[in-house]
C-alpha cells in the first residue's frame, strides 16, 4: 500500500450519480478523462484483466478463435451498410492527413465480414466463430454512471458464420450458453429477455440484463415466463368492436379542459353517460412528434393512444430507429396550420384531420394497439376548447398503422397470455443477434454450396460489455462502505492491514505476506504508517474478500480475520492464520 | 487446420516491401484493413499476446505499476505543452457531437502527468514508474513495412516519476536494464545508441536498435564503443584555419558547370593550383529549402557544406523539429529574387548574399561544421555561369549559426574520438528518454519535499514498441520459405502433420496431439485433405519451430521431426516421439 498507484477519496465525485461509478472512483480504481472516458488504475486494470480473462475462456472454450481489428476504421465498408449514415452522431468521424474518410469502430460487422471474405469461399470452411477483445466507441448523447455508459469502452464482440439458417440458430444457442456461463462465473443476477435489434438490423435478439435497480433498461416478466425489454414487448391487437349502435360523432364546447384529467371530470358533469362514469380511458390522446431521418430530412408523426397511457420515450426511439425522435415545436405548428395545439384529433371536425392523404401528404397518423375498428373515443375536435365525442375508429377515422410505444404498466398481461407482467429494471451485460443476411449482402459474402452454387453467408453478432462488466459486478455488490469483489474478480486475494506502532505487527504482517504470496496467494499489504481507523477504513472502500488484522491482539496469539462482503470477525491463531486464509481463499 | 481460422497466400501481397511483411501476410497472421492499419488474425494474436507477456512480466518485475488510459483524449493537456501544435499532421484530431476537439493519443505523456497530480503531492509517495501496454495512434506521412510503421499501433509507455535528477537517472537505468532483459528474451540482436530526443524534448535518450537492413534508422559504431543514432550524431567544429595568406576572393567565369563535379574539372582545367587538385571539397554548396513551424508559417533556410557531402533528409529533419523541411521551389525563387539558382553563395559577389540582417530580415544562413573562419571555398557569386574563388569564411561571409546535417560516412571519425565509424540499419524496437521537468511545468506537477517546498517533479518516458517487436522478430527469423518463430514466441509449439490417404496416419497424429496437449504442450494438427506438398509447405510457411510429420514411415514405426530454423530433420520411433518433442520443447 505504501508503492501501490492509489489513493481512496473521501468525498464522492460530483457525477457520480450511481454507487458502483462512486465506489470505483473513491477507490482509486478508475479515473475520469473526459465524458465518458476513464482511465485504469492498478487496481481497477486487475478486475478488468479478470473479466476479460473469464470471457476469453469461455470464447475458447465454445470454439470461438480470438482475433483483433482496429479501432480506426476506413469509412468505405460502413457506407455499403449505410451504417455510415445510420450511426448518425453517435459515430466519431474523423479524417486522416490526406482528407480520407475514417471512423472509430462502434462495432465490427462489416469488418468481420469483409475478412471472411477474404479468406473463406466454400460451404466446407463452415461454420465459423469469431471474437476480438476490443475497445469501441461510441459517441453517446449522455454518457453517465462511469463504465456503465461510456463513450470508449472495452467489448468482446463476436460473429457467427454459417451456410444455413439452422447452423445460424446453433451458433446463437452456443452463444447464449457461453454468455450464461460468462455471466454465472462473473456471479450476476441476470435475465435473458427478448430485445429488439436496433440498427443492428435481422431478425431474432436476446439481451442479458444484469438485475440492478440503475440499469437503463426496463424489463417485464411473467409468472409464464414471457421475458422481454420493454422496448421488445409487442402488445396483441384488442379485438375489435360492433360500433353499430352509436350514435353519430358529436362536437362539444369543453372549456378549460386542456389535459386528460380535466377533460373526464368535465366529461362525467355535462356529459355523464348512464352505465358508467368515463375514465381517461375513453379518451383518444393523439401526440405529435418530428422524426429526423438520418439523411437529415425532417417528417411529422401523430401517435393516437387511449387517454391513461403515456408514450414511452425510450420505446418510441426503438421502434423509430434510425430516425431520431425529436419535440413538435412551435415552428412545426406554424408549418402545419391545421394541428390545432391541445385540441388536436384524428376526425374532420373543424376541417383538421390527420393520416396521409392519397399522395402520401399530411401528418402520418399511427395508433395503439387499443385503437381498432369499432372502438369509441372522446378526443380533439380541432379547434380551441372544444372536443368531439363518440368518434368511431373505422367509421370516423383511420389510422395509417400501429404503433406500440406506450408505456408498459405493471400488472399489464404478457402478449403471450402468460400472466400479468412485472417490471424491474436491469443493466445490458450482452446482447446476442440472428443478424442474418443483412451484411453478407451489403458486402458480398457468398460461399459455394456442395452443388456449387453461390449461397449468401447468414451471420449472427454477439457481445458483452467487459468494462461495463467492472462496474456491473461492482454495483450488485458494494455497499455503503465501498467496494466488496467476489472471489474470482478482487484485484487481491487477502488485504494484510498492518496497525499499530509496535514493530512486531508489521513485522509479522510482512511475514504472513511473504508466506501467503509464496503459495500463490495475492496479497495487498498495508504497510503505512498510518492510523487504524484510516487502514480499516481504506480495506472497505477497496473491497478485497478478507481483511487479516494484525495488531493488538498479537501479543494474545491472535489475528482477525474479516469478511468484508458479511462484516463477519474472527480470531485465528497466529500459527494458523496462513492456512486458514490459503482455505478460505481456495474455498 | 481444418478449422484454424487462417488461409495462406502463394503470391505476395503487392504493398510488401520487407520479408517480415510479405510472410506476416502470406502466413495469414496479420491483414490490412487501410493504410497503416492491420487486422490480427488468430496466430498473429498469439505472438502478439506473447509478446505483450514478455513485456509486462519485466515492467512489473523492475516494479512498474500497470495503468490503462483511454486512447480518446482531450485537447486541453496536449494544448498546455504545446504538442497540439507541435505534432502537426501526425496527430489524428476529431471533434466530438458536441464540437469538443479531441485527439487520439500518439503517446501519454501529459496524462500520465496529469494523473499522477491528481494522486500524489508529497516526496514519500515517489519514486513511481507506471506503464501501460495500449493501442497508440499517428498519421504518418508514408506507413509502410506492415506493423514496422504504421498508424495504429501496440506499444508498452512507461513514465517515471523522481524529486530529482539522481532519482530520475536511476529510474532511467532501471528501464534500460529491463529493455535489455525484454530484447534478450524476444531474441533480437540490438544495439543501444544514442538519440535525439524530438518532439518529446529533454535531455538525453538512447534508443533500442534490431540489426536489421531493412531498417528505417541508421546507426553507427566506432571501435572504441561509441553508438549513436545517425541523427543524433554531434561532428565536432573543425579546427579553425590561418587565412592572412589568402588571396582576394576573385569571381570567375565558370560556363556549364552547374554540378559540383562539373566545377571541380572545370577549376582543375582553367584555374589549376600548384599544391594540389582541386576536390568537390574544396567547393561550398549552398542548399535551399523552406521550414514550415507548426503555425504554418514558412521560412527559408540555407545550408553550406561542403561539395563532398550530401544533406542527410532524416538528419535535417530531425535537426529542425517540430518545424517540417519543404523544398524550396519557384515561388519561393520569384519572393527572393537576389537568389540564383545554381550560383548561389554567401559572398555578396554580384549583390547576392545569404544571412540574416540585423532586423532578421533575409535567408537564414547555417553551416556545416566544417565551415569555420579561416576554410576557404569555391562556390557561387550569384550570378548565372559565375563562380567566387577563395571566398573565406569569417573574413568574406559569417555564418547565423551551425547546422550539423551532412550525411555521416563510414569511415568518418567518432565524435568522441573513439575511431573510425561504421554504418548499419536497424529498426527502433525502444527509446527512452529523460525528459525532465518540461511536461511537470507545463501541467503543474509539484511535491512537497522534505523541507515542506514545492519541487517540480522530473520525469522520464520509455517506450517499447510491441506491435513492431513481432514483425522485428518475424524479420530476424524468416528465411525464403516463411515464418520461423523462436520457441518463446510462436503460436504454437509444435505442427504435426497428417500425410497421406491412410486413416492410421490420422488416427495416430491426433492421438499424439492429444498426448502432447496433455502435457502442456500446444499443438497445431493438420488434419485437412491435402497433399503432402501443400501441407509441408504451409508448414514452412506458418513456423512453428518444429513440425512432426506422420505418414509413409509410419509403417516401420518411426516419424520425422523436423526442425523448421536449422531445416533439420530426424526419424524418431512412434513410441519416444512424444516425450522425444517434450524434451525438444521444453529445452
């Protein structure tokens, strides 16, 4: 400890909004750069060397081959795939000496792609695995919670290469086993739910997520076992309904009733209707948005949704990718003199309407799942203060399509009728991908069948995040004294803390060190001249598995051995301290 | 093999230069990807890895700490010492979705710094020396020779940190014994010379040369043990000459003779001295060429040396950094209209004249040291077909300074008078550097010292470039028929080699894989359907240091072991042979 590159922080960091990314900095683990940019200290370079070390293994031992591409990236392979332009701004650009177009690699499709090209041609040299350990980048909108979204960061990404699409499902379910037993020995408490793919692109994808109440994802279960991302849950049609019998749309003053709420308590004191009172459920709530499609051009979107449901900005950016969700501002009003603002609905009432026309002109009106034919809405007539009632879907309007991005809601039925659904959050771990055909088209990657036919080569992309894996691991098991490391990923076996003045403790700390680095134990030995309320103190913040005190009690024979992760104490004999922790540490 | 993601090439790739390229290609080990930029492939990955352990094992045994940083940096550090600048075109430079500059690092130095600020502030917590082993960045002007210079790039950067100068000389020492134990154990014949220092500045530096003739820098050596870089060479100033004897300088006519060696047979004929011939040292050339600064201003420089030397391109370039040589061209003939092209000299014969003017105003004239008052020269009178004769340095034209970039000669005395000099290639495998205090001022790093004052603190840089160490080795090793990898570095420790139709030859060289592997032993089995010609060859090809080949003999008991370095081969009986290569390998 007195050499070790290290100092603990007393205070927290100012951005440090989630414990692990605290814990990490105030332990001298990582270090900030930049936004979402950290710097490896001795002892955070050990766990992350672990991680990498348990992923490269079980890569290996599912008979993946290693490799590694560069991070700096011609722009030519991304163009083909039109990643150039999809990645948008969440691509770093940059341009050599002589003006050519370059990229740092967010991820490596085309690259894996093109060098099995390059070396492959026949049915017979598949299937193949490939995986690198590598750092990408990424230029996030909103880095945060340190190497929990970083804007460089180290990965294990991996392709699959197969001739058919039953070799590509093998190499996924290999892949997913090789990811559970990454996860397991990583000692997560993790999820494997449906996802969606993003612009990744194919068909089929799965996320682990690392349960964590300040993971950025939300996931719903059911006690059948549906598993997804929120972002991935589909939700069924609701039947439609026989409209026959009601009455004819009606227009009515509804004043000072410009939100939801207002509008039911208006609605069940003048307009009460005999069978029971109205609920925001009734009502048809139609909001306006900008897509910006990735070649910059701007359109605008109408989402029609019953009146108790928020859209889900995080499910909406999902289902809209590549475009980019942008606000409806006062500028796009102006363009669209029609949108009356607050009051806006999908009928012809007051010559407003939405939907494209004939010619594809107008404002793309899209709606829930519980917008079909027949079914009966309170909603905006299109002009100031008034709302029109009893307007039918099917009969009074149309929708252009449906679109599922309204939050889900705990409680709500899984779309498989597995039961109602609960809701957790988690932090991505992995992600594993049926890519498909997708790349080997854009870049021409066919190999000859046995009758010698050229077949296009169906792909599969799988990763981990190995830094976020660091703090992952960090955040289900810190707690308010620091850092508290498993076993398998501490940076040191045992931390030897030395207290006292007397000459004997650290003299005996030394030995017990020597004795224990002797038997292929890692030992971190605080030997500074230091109080023992800082040395205790800095062994928690640091978070090795076990503490050996070695102080007061020696002169009884004794030292005290902690557990850091229980805060559990017990005296051992001096005589056989160093078995004991060799047991311990063993298991 | 049958699975091994790798193919071999019979043709040479077309950019290949240098053998260690051509084989790292052909083997499929490494391929490009751009410019400068190179994928590794799995056995490629292997070496690598091999090395990276090498380099690591004697970093932390010298007791470096190992760090990572981010090859993603902000502007502002490098903008603090002036490398922003200072690196011109060689630095990659990108911005950000926000517009924040930003660079990727080409070396550490002012994060290391910053870093160490940020944890340390006392004299106790030095010395510290740090390391890292990361991918480096530069956009050099001409990458070529595959991993021997390229753009992005693996290197081990070291730092030391010392209160003062005796710390620092010691941390100094300490790394160059450790690079000599890293360089030993890699297997390379190298020679430690002294270097220029660059645009990393600081006192004294040596480099870490591989022999080799393929190399970029050239070096010399004397009998007595001097060694330098061919940049970092120093010729002494030549003994100052009695000129009272000398004649006026006289201009001539001198028609069609615009070469040095034009002029001399030109003076012989018409102007012949009783002593002696003239010789083209005798002669002052005069050589033009413009420095732009890192601002992007231009200034124009002369040279005078003597007509026997040329103007070393990498000694001048080195001499004038962090400015860059241009040649000076018309344009820059037409704004110095007193310069004649071919004629010129120092003389102010025919009103020319180099020199700079008491305002600094004109063409900076710097000689060569063999220039000195009292040497008296032939060259140019600035004017077309007219030369000056006993032109006379300090009496008839002065020098603005020393310029030593004439190209060094074998045979050439050592500076330190040590013996005539011999010239050799090599590649820069290593550098170290003691850069003092130059980045601890720019950046603020200070300690307290014993006496509670603040000190700067004195640093040193070290860097091993280990991408470039496979392709040295690969260099020092290959022969006409491939890659030949020394035990401790190559991908694999033995080839055995399945021959020939018969199921037995399979059967027992999987069965003896499977022992070897038992053993601890890796082993590389080809297993594939193909010929024995074809087989033997990617075997050669590939390098392993010894392959087994299994077949023909196979029936009366024995197999060959060949040796791949020495080319030998032995019959080795079926039941010996795999302890017969244990022994082999593990030496």
């Amino acid at each position: 400890m007195s050499e070790l590159f290290v100092r603990t922080l007393r205070e927290d960091p100012a951005d440090a909004e989630v414990p692990s990314h605290r814990w990490l900095v105030r332990a001298g683990y990582i270090r900030r750069v930049a936004p979402g940019i950290y710097s490896w200290l001795p002892l955070g370079l050990k766990v992350l060397h672990k991680v990498e070390q348990i992923v490269r293994e079980e890569m290996d031992a599912m008979g993946a081959q290693e490799v590694r591409f560069p991070a700096l990236l011609p722009r030519e392979p991304y163009e083909a795939t039109d990643r150039w332009t999809e990645y948008g701004p969440n691509l770093l650009r940059l341009q050599d000496r002589k003006g050519v177009d370059m990229l740092l690699g967010p991820t490596h499709e085309e690259m894996f792609t093109l060098m099995v090209k390059d070396l492959y041609s026949s049915y017979k040299d598949l299937p193949l695995s490939l995986y690198q350990i590598q750092t990408k980048y990424r230029d996030e909108a909103r880095p945060r919670a340190g190497l929990l979204r970083g804007r460089e960061f180290v990965m294990k990404d991996s392709y699959s290469f197969d001739v058919d699409d039953a070799g590509l499902q093998e190499a996924y379910d290999r892949h997913r086993v090789a990811y559970q037993r990454i996860f397991d020995r990583l000692g997560l408490e993790y999820v494997i739910v449906s996802a969606t793919s993003g612009a990744m692109g194919g068909s089929a994808s799965e996320e682990f997520l690392a349960v964590a109440d300040i993971g950025e994802d939300t996931f719903v279960r059911s006690p059948g076992g549906y598993a997804a991302n929120v972002e991935a849950v589909k939700r069924p049609l609701a039947p439609e309904q026989d409209a026959s019998d009601a009455p004819a749309a009606h227009v009515e003053d509804t004043p000072d009733s410009p939100t939801i709420e207002t509008l039911v308590a208006l609605s069940n004191e003048r307009f009460a209707r005999a069978d029971r009172p109205w609920t925001a459920a009734d009502t048809l709530k139609n909001v306006l948005f900008m897509l910006k499609h990735p070649d910059g051009t701007r359109t605008p979107v109408a989402i029609g949704l019953p009146g108790d449901r928020e859209v889900d900005g995080k499910r909406l950016e999902a289902a809209v990718e590549p475009a980019e969700v942008e606000g409806f501002g006062d500028a796009d009003f102006e363009a669209w003199p029609q949108l009356a603002k607050g009051y806006i609905g999908p009928g012809s009432q007051n010559g407003g309407s939405l939907g494209l026309d004939a010619d594809g002109k107008g404002v793309r009106y899209l709606t829930d799942p519980a917008v079909v034919p027949g079914t009966r809405w309170i909603t905006g007539a299109n002009a100031p203060g008034q709302h029109v009632y009893d307007l039918v879907c099917g009969r009074d309007f149309t929708s252009d399509g449906v679109l599922d991005v309204a939050e889900i809601r705990e409680g709500d039925p899984a779309p498989d009728g597995s039961g109602p659904l609960t809701l957790a959050r988690g932090i991505e771990m992995g992600h594993i991908f049926q890519l498909g055909r997708k790349y080997a088209e854009a870049l021409g990657l066919k190999v000859l069948d046995p009758n010698g036919k050229l077949v296009t080569v169906t792909m599969g992309s799988y990763g981990v995040g190995v830094s976020r894996a660091v703090a992952a691991v960090a955040e289900a098991t810190c707690d308010d004294k620091g850092l508290a490391w498993p076993r398998n990923l501490a940076p040191y076996d045992v931390h030897v803390v030395a207290t006292g003045k007397d000459a004997a403790a650290l003299e005996f700390a030394t030995e017990l060190a020597r004795q224990l680095d002797e038997a292929g134990i890692s030992v971190l030995l605080d030997d500074r001249k230091a109080s023992p309320g800082v040395k205790f103190a800095d062994a928690e913040i640091l978070g090795m598995p076990n503490s050996i005190v070695v102080g007061r009690t020696l002169a009884d024979g004794v030292v005290e051995v902690r557990d850091r992760a229980s805060g559990e104490k017990t005296e051992v004999g001096v005589d056989v301290v160093a078995n004991h922790v060799i047991h311990l540490v063993r298991g």
